[in-house]
C-alpha cells in the first residue's frame, strides 16, 4: 500500500474550517434552556417516583394522596431484593450479553450498512429490502421454534442462546446506512480508490472514523434494549442463571408481589447503565461532537 | 462472481496503487467480493436464527397446534377464523389509532429536542443522559409508575385536573383514555431515543450549509427548515419506517397497563395486535392462530411501511 | 405420540441446527450435567409465585434428611410467564425441572390434553399420598383412564373479607357472626350492600368489582362451564346465567367501586384507603390484603363465612413429574414429602397457602389472625373446603372466565347494558373455543 493511506487522504481540517463551525449563531438561548429543563423534568419524574416507590414500604405507596419524598426503607427494599434473587450474578451476566451483542452489532451493522450505503453490487436492493423485511417480524412470533432449536444446539438455559440470535439486527444495518449515506462522503471513497486502498482498508481508514459517532449512538441504544430484553430471555434462561430482567421478573415474595421490592430490584437493575451513560455521556457525546467531520 | 454493472465512484480510472497485472486482478475481486462479505454475517445470522422460526411459523399458521399437543392441520382455516373476527378487526384499528396517537407527537418532540440539543450550552451531557433515562428504564417500571401516574382514584394525573376543576376521569376503563394514556407511556419513553438518533444526525451536516445560510441572514427557524430538515432526511426516513414498525408491534406497554392480562380493557380498547397475538398464542394455547396473527400483522406491515415511505419521501422532496 | 416433533418438523429443525452449528463452529462444548452412578441424585424444582418451600426451608431440611440428594430450586414470580415458558420446554422435551407445579387453572388442560407429558403418580412412590386429600382436590388431576398427573399443595377456601370500621360508620353489624346472620343467600348479600351504599361514607364502595362477586358466586358451584360428561354447558347453566346477572345487577346499582382485580393499581390501594368495604376473599387472599393495607391496616378489616356458610374454592396448586425427568423416583419421594400433611401446616403457618389434605386441615383448623381482628380464619376456612362441591373442571375454564369477568366490567365500568354484555361474553367464547 502506499504511504499516502497511512492517513485519510483528505483530513477533515482541512475540509472544516476549525473555527468556522463556532460562527454559528448556536449557543443556546434562555428559552432552551426553559425546554430543556422542563423536558427533563418530565423524563426524570418517573424515574424519581421509582425512587420513592423504592424507599418506602409498600402499603404507604397506596396511600391517598401517595407521597412524594422518598422514605427510610431503600436500602432495607435493595436487601430484600438481592436476597430474594442472584441479582450480582444478575448483573453480571446482563454486562456480559449485552456487551457481547453491542460489539458485535456495532461492526457487523456497521459493516453491512456500509456496503448498501456505499457500495455498488448485484442485488444489492434486493438484500437490502430483505434485510429491511426482517424488522418486521414480530419479535415474539418465532420463540418456539427457536427453543427447539437452542434445545437441538444444547444450548438452552445458557447466555448464549439469548447472545445468539442478537448478534446482529436489521435495525442497525438500516440505522448506519442511513447515517452513512449522509455522513460519508462520496469524494472521500474516490480518492480512497484512486490511491489504490482495498475496501477493507478503506473501511478502516476512512468509514469508521467518520461513522463513529452513528456507531456510538447505536451502541447506546443498542446495550440498552439488550439490556432490557425480556420476553425471549425469560423462556430460555431461568432464576439459576438470569439476567437482570429475568430475576427482577421473579422479584417479590408471597402471594403478593411486593412493588416496593420490585421497584427496588429494578432501581439496582437500572443503576449500571445510567452509571455507564454518566461515565461515558461526555465520550459519547463529545464523540457525535468530534465526529461531525463532513465537511 | 457476479459483474458490477454500474461503474463505482472513481473506477474511471485505474487504481495507481495495483501496478502489477496480478495485483490488479486482486484488487479487482476484492473490490467485488467485499460488498458480499460485508453483509454476510447479517444473512447467515439470520438464516440461522430468524428465518427458521419465520418459515416454521408460516407452516404452524396452517394448523391447529396447542403446546403439547400434535398439529392438526387444518389448511386456511386459521385465516378464515382471523378475518371473520371482530376482535381482530378492532385490534387493527386501535394498534392503528394509538401509533397515530404515540408515533406523530413522538417523532416531532424528538426533532425538536434534538434542534435545542444541538446548541451549545452549558449541562449538555446532563440534559442528554436525562433525555435517555427513559428509554434505560424497563417497560415493566415504567408502565408500573404510569399506571399509578393515571390512577382514577389516587393517581396525580386527576390530581392535577382536579386542581383545575376537571372531575376524575377513569383513564384505565375509558376508551380513549386508555389509549391516550398508553400513547403518553409510548411518548416518555421513545422520544428520547429518537432524538439521539436525530442528534446524531445532525452532527453530520455541513456546518457551511449554516454558516452560507447565516450570511444570507436566514433566521434560526429558517436554517432549521432549509438546512436541517433537507439535511436530516435520510435519518427521518429511518425514524419514520422504524417507528410505524414499532407501532404495529406496541406490545410491552399495553400488556403491563393491562396488569400483564392482554385483554386490552374490558371492551379491548387498548387491545393491540401484538396483545391479540399473545393471547392467542400465551393466555390461550392456541399457537396455529397466534401464528396466523403474526404473519396476517407481518404482511400488513409491509404494505405500511412501504405505504408510509412513499409518502415521507413525496413529503421531503 | 403427541409432543414429539413430527418428522418434517425434526428435518426443518435438524436444517435450521446444521446451519446454526456451523456458525457457531466449535465454539461450545458439551454441557449438560447427568447424575453420576455413585447414589447421589440432582433434583431441579420449577415453581411460580410462593409455595413455601424455599422460605420454610423444606429443601434444605429434605437435603439434610435424604444424603446424596441436592435440590436445585428455580423460581417465576408469575403464573403468566411461568406457564408459556414451560410450555415451550415441554414441547421441545427439554429443559425441564424434575418437579414442576400446576396451578389448579391449568390442571384440566394438563389432564385432557398433556397425559403423555407427565408421569402417572401411581406408578411411583408417591402413589400412598393420593388418597390424603379432600375429596375434590385428586380428581381434578386425574384423567379419564384414572392416572393421577399431580400432588396437590394448597387449596383456595373462600370466606367474605370486610372492613369493620366503614360497616360501623354505615351501621351495619360489625362482628362476624352477627354479619352472617344477616347474609343467608347472595341475595342478601347485595340487600345489605344497598344498605350500606345508603349510609357509606363518600367514595366507599359495598365490594370491589363485579367480576369478582360473578366468580365469588360461581366458585360455589358444582358445574359451571362443563357437564359431567365434558361437555361445555356456559351458555345454558342457569348458574351460570343467575349469577352473570346478580353481579351485573350489582354493578349497575353502584354496589361496585369498578376496579378489575389484579390489574387495576385502585385495587391495591383500595385495601388501604377503603374504595371498598367488602371482598369475597379465598384464603390466600388474607396475605395479599395484609400486604396491601400495610400495618397501619391492622384491625381493621376482619373476615366471616360465604352467605349461607356455602363452600367455595378459587386457586391453589399442584406438584408434577413431567415424563422427560431422570429422576422419576426421587422426584415423587420428594413432592410426596412436600406435600405431606406436617409440611403443609408448616406452610400454612409460615407464608399462608391454606393446606389441601385432610389431615393438614385438621392441624390448622384453630388458627387465628391477629391483623383480622382475631378471625378465626382456620376455623372459616376449613369449613369452606369441606363444603365445597366436587367442582368440574374444564380446559377453557379461564378463557369462558376472562370473557364473563371482561363483559362484567363492561357493564359497571363502561355502562354496557347487562343483556348486550352477556352477549357479548358468549361471542367471545364461541370465537375462542367453538
């Protein structure tokens, strides 16, 4: 390969001048900011009565009107919880699915979507249509069938029958296709191509750099929905080997199904990811920033 | 291998880098072998884990086939059963009206969300996170928290009417109320959602589109509808198809305002068809017909989606 | 054979397999963990909600009494869940526990249609336990040709749970002798509801919903949904019609405070705030209500017989050995201890499962509960079961159920005129099971 691949032959900087994007009349006015708070006082409310729900016994919950401030009894409710299910092994094995099936539907999604976005060959609106028609399958409809077969593999009741099937999705494809039809830009290929580069070696030098950021969102949304799968994961795995969704189903003791546990259970089943959004937020989101390089 | 018919961006010219005869011939069938490549984990995947169970549900359709028991079968008479039964039709209807109801108000508080979140200020990342706290929450606690949320007798919802002298209305029981409630539990949930994908959408165009439309003293709402709409049409197009798709399906949302039963209220007026098919298939055992459900549902959303691509697109352009 | 894989659908699944197996290439190795020749057993236990067992500490006991045996306990919160993804196991043949358990609404779907998928109870050790039972509890699991499918665990007496301090305000008799002497039949049952309606204090409703009086009064029935014979008799068993309208009659008369049970989170506070005065509850309902009302709900509420002292039963469980378990042997000497009548007395006492055998009645027959004011719920209870009719039981039970209570909450609810609703309910079923 020649030395002139070692870096994309036309760097963003030059394409974007580094000040220029500044100009913008963009920061945000007061009014924003009214919105915004408003909107995400909406998002939080819910989230904020979980945690009141969470800290609080679960007959005072039906009291009328039902209170607002959170109570004494979270820590005591998070006990009873964990107790009652493996939620450290719970947890443990949610990271390990859902960080599975982020990896590998990021590159794999971001391969395929580079090819129909990009790439000319045969049949490729036809693929892509298939692809596309695969979204609309109910997700519920073909879990019998797919016991079977996760039965016939053996595989039943392990991580990596609810892995599987996820490895990839239909969603993804479209989702970095689209983002790639506009973010990527098509004199970027060319002069790739007129420096001799393989498209392996363009995909690497200059399609995932700029897809990051649509790579980036979709990794979020990505762990999140693995995260919160439940329907299939209940029907395969059971409470000896869960993952967060399926022991936070099996929450609650008696013949009544204690919220105040529940809500508890599902307070510390959320809790990682928001950690990892607040950890990760400023990467994440100055990564969309960093990376909004077409010029 | 199969011939590329339309020359690809720039094969005008011969690449500099294959000097060699055999190096060109390489370079050449790693250039048209590539595309397959690229998208054949997508495929074999899914042969392997959706298209068995797809193909296996059309045949299990055409039976009569209770768990633990043998099919029967039993030809088209599933379907005969479907399209002659009323809570078929009305589970049509309000899949329909409540993704009217969830998806249009969604998708335009998401773009606008998404056109503030793109200033710059300070607390972006609070505001950002903030935006996709819902989404991070299980459908279970959310529908759980909404349920109390729109409570006749305690719930704050009729709390905060009854400030400005509405009388107490029975959400759960009525028939748009129900559904206006689910599509608000829908709303708090994906607005978030799309605005990232939205977000993230903006991102990518030009910023000499603002700045040339700037000079040309456009206001901000004027940059928004010549810059940023046109910009982001890709990725409407995407949130559009995606979200009618989600809505054909609405299942997790109904089901837990509906306790976890998928009656959809005493006159199934939040039944969907994604509840319809449980039922069948979960609350009732009959899986010939929830398969019927689905596949009758998958066709419909073809024709939908196809439907509503057609009309985003003649909107955008 | 019925729930093995026809051959077409083993060819397809063997396809859909080899093409999943190369994919996964080696990548996993055998698991799977048979029980070694030495003596020593793994028993699996799948069950739903609350049977007891693991929070008494049966499984640990029974471990400790039977060396060699460990019991590995797999739990679903709910029946819902639980059941579809049983189902699914079931089918393929694998991935099922040792023991299962069998909630009562599905034990006439089990015993019509699954016979094959469990094992006959006896031709195993626990067959001496099948004759402990009250007389209706074995029969439900037992199929035409006389194989027993299922041990049961507990049963669902009911009895009429009120609040004492609402009938007081509304001067209707607050102890619980006094209160049934009052209710001879349903009829005046719903007499004293226009009483208290008349008195109560605002936003107090006489009961919770219509549908659960329609399946209060039918839990009392013999025949309700099927005949004898098996044959479905819904929409012609006056009992069946009779009790439709009372309810209905009582929801359009506002006797009801319109909450679905179970579903509607009104419900659950309602124990607390008073929405309703009275329920007719079946004894597991006791905890739910205690849990519900919290400790601020203590002595409020207290609980007397059904009208007229009539048995009822509504709920319970059973413990099955499906016909895929290694370990049929040890499987059945294990339900057989579990469902004993000292380790029924024991759950009784400890999380409130009322017992289902003869004997297990008998222990817990004097019982009290403090938080009811003292009802002598063992008392009121045991008389309920013993009272009970044989009930026939029908795989379609809970669809015809769903429709009516469905149609019923139509008509308190959403003002659908009674006749329309029941027309309706009966759509319904024909669309589902005609």
């Amino acid at each position: 390969m020649t030395a002139t691949l070692e870096r994309p032959p036309v760097t963003p900087a030059t394409r974007v001048p580094a000040r220029g994007r500044l100009r913008r009349n963009d920061s945000a006015g007061p009014l924003t900011y009214v919105l915004l708070c408003v909107t995400a006082f909406v998002f939080l409310v819910p989230f904020y009565y979980m945690v009141v729900a969470a800290s609080r016994p679960m007959a005072e919950m039906n009291r009328t009107p039902p209170p607002l401030t959170p109570g004494p009894d979270l820590w005591s409710n998070i006990a009873k919880a964990v107790e009652s299910q493996d939620i450290g092994l719970a947890l443990l094995n949610s990271t390990i699915v859902s960080g599975v099936v982020t990896a590998s539907t990021v590159l794999l999604c971001t391969l395929a979507g580079f090819a129909f976005a990009k790439l000319r060959f045969r049949g490729r609106s036809a693929l892509f249509a298939v692809a596309l028609g695969t979204m609309m399958i109910p997700p519920s409809l073909g879990v019998v069938p797919l016991y079977a077969l996760m039965a016939n593999l053996g595989l039943a009741g392990e991580l990596s029958s609810v892995i599987l099937p996820s490895l990839v999705a239909a969603f993804g494809v479209f989702f970095m296709r689209q983002y790639l039809v506009q973010a990527l830009p098509d004199e970027l290929l060319d002069a790739a191509r007129v420096d001799g580069a393989t498209s392996l070696r363009t995909f690497v030098s200059i399609v995932l750099p700029i897809a990051r950021p649509g790579m980036a969102v979709l990794a979020m949304l990505t762990f999140m929905t693995a995260w919160n799968d439940f329907f299939w994961p209940v029907i395969t795995l059971n409470s000896t080997n869960p993952t967060v969704q399926v022991a936070l189903n099996n929450l609650g003791s008696g013949y009544v199904p204690d919220t105040s546990v529940i809500m508890a259970g599902t307070l510390v089943g959320t809790l990682p990811v928001i950690v990892v959004f607040l950890l990760l937020g400023r990467q994440i989101v100055g990564g969309i920033i960093a990376g909004a390089v077409k010029g | 291998m199969p011939t590329v018919q339309r020359p690809v961006p720039g094969e005008r010219t011969a690449p500099p880098g294959a000097g060699t005869p055999w190096r060109a011939r390489l370079f050449r069938v790693e250039e048209r072998s590539a595309p397959y490549a690229y998208v054949a984990p997508f495929f074999l995947l899914f042969a392997a884990f959706g298209l068995f169970p797809l193909v296996h549900t059309a045949w299990i359709s055409l039976h009569s086939y209770r768990l633990g028991s043998e099919m029967e079968w039993l030809g088209l008479e599933n379907y005969a059963w479907l399209l002659s039964n009323p809570a078929f039709y009305n589970a049509l209807w309000k899949t329909f009206t409540i993704g009217v109801l969830s998806t249009v108000p969604q998708l335009a508080l998401a773009l606008g969300l998404a056109h503030l979140l793109h200033y710059r200020m300070r607390g972006r990342t609070f505001f950002r996170v903030s935006m996709i706290m819902p989404y991070a929450t299980s459908v279970a606690a959310a529908a759980l928290v909404f349920a109390q949320l729109f409570g006749r007798d305690a719930g704050a919802v009729n709390w905060l009417l009854g400030i400005v002298g509405v009388d107490a209305v029975d959400w759960r029981n009525g028939d748009w109320t129900a559904q206006l409630a689910i599509s608000v539990i829908v709303i708090w949930r994906w607005t978030g959602y799309n605005a990232l994908i939205y977000l993230a959408g903006m991102q990518s165009i030009s910023q000499d589109l603002y700045e040339a439309a700037a000079l040309d003293g456009a206001s901000r709402w004027q940059q928004f509808r010549h810059v940023t709409l046109p910009g982001l049409r890709p990725t409407i197009l995407f949130t559009v198809v995606v979200s009618t798709i989600g809505a054909s399906q609405l299942f997790g949302e109904p089901l837990i305002f509906g306790g976890g039963k998928p009656d959809g209220g005493a006159l199934g007026q939040y039944q969907t068809l994604g509840l319809f098919m449980y039922q069948q298939g979960w609350t009732y055992g009959s899986l010939g017909r929830a398969a019927t459900v689905a596949w009758v549902t998958f066709l419909l959303i073809i024709v939908l989606v196809l439907v509503n691509t057609r009309i985003a697109k003649r909107r955008a352009t | 054979m019925t729930g093995r894989p026809t051959p077409r659908r083993t060819t397809t699944t063997a396809l859909a397999t080899a093409v999943a197996g190369t994919l996964l290439l080696a990548a996993c190795g055998g698991g799977g963990s048979g029980n070694a020749d030495d003596g020593t057993v793994e028993l699996t236990v799948g069950l739903f909600g609350t049977f007891g067992y693991e929070e008494v500490g049966l499984f640990d006991r029974y471990e400790a009494e039977n060396p060699g045996v460990t019991i590995t306990y797999e739990s679903t919160q709910g029946e819902d869940t639980y059941w579809p993804a049983l189902q699914t196991r079931l089918a393929s043949g694998s991935g099922v526990a040792d023991v299962q358990g069998i909630e009562v609404a599905r034990i006439a779907d089990v015993v019509t249609n699954q016979a094959d998928l469990w094992t006959d109870l006896r031709d195993t050790p626990a067959a001496s336990a099948i004759g402990n039972y009250v007389e209706w509890k074995e029969p439900a699991a037992t199929t035409a040709d006389g194989a027993v499918l299922g041990l049961g665990t507990d049963i669902g007496p009911m009895g009429i749970c009120y609040r004492t301090d609402l009938l007081g305000q509304a001067g209707l008799p607050t102890e619980p002798t006094a209160l049934a002497a009052r209710m001879q039949t349903w009829d005046d049952y719903v007499a004293l509801g226009r009483e208290y309606q008349a008195a109560a204090p605002a936003g107090s409703a006489w009961m919770d919903s219509a549908g659960g009086f329609y399946n209060a009064i039918v839990s009392t029935e013999q025949e309700i949904y099927y005949d004898a014979s098996g044959a479905l008799v819904h929409d012609s068993n006056p009992a069946v019609r009779a009790a439709f309208d009372t309810a209905a009659a009582a929801g359009q008369a506002g006797l009801t405070a319109r909450l679905e049970q179970f579903v509607d989170p009104g419900w659950d506070a309602g124990f607390a705030s008073g929405s309703f005065a009275t329920i007719a509850c079946p004894s597991w309902m006791i905890g739910y209500i205690k849990g519900k009302a919290g400790d601020a709900g203590a002595g409020l509420w207290n609980v007397t017989t059904l009208p007229g002292g009539a048995g009822g039963n509504w709920g319970g469980a059973y413990l099955g050995i499906p016909a895929a378990s290694e370990n049929v042997e040890e499987a059945a000497k294990l339900i057989a201890w579990l469902t004993a009548p000292e380790q029924q007395a024991e759950v009784f006492a400890s999380v409130g499962n009322f017992p289902s055998t003869t004997a297990a009645i008998e222990m817990v027959g004097d019982a009290t509960d403090p938080w009811f004011n003292d009802a002598p719920i063992g008392q009121i209870f045991s008389a309920s079961s013993t009272n009970a009719p044989v009930q026939i039981l029908g795989p379609q039970d809970g669809v015809i159920k769903s429709a009516m209570v469905q149609a019923l909450l139509s008509v308190e609810a959403n003002g659908v005129a009674p006749a329309d609703a029941w027309t309706a309910a009966l759509a319904d079923v024909t669309n589902q099971v005609g």
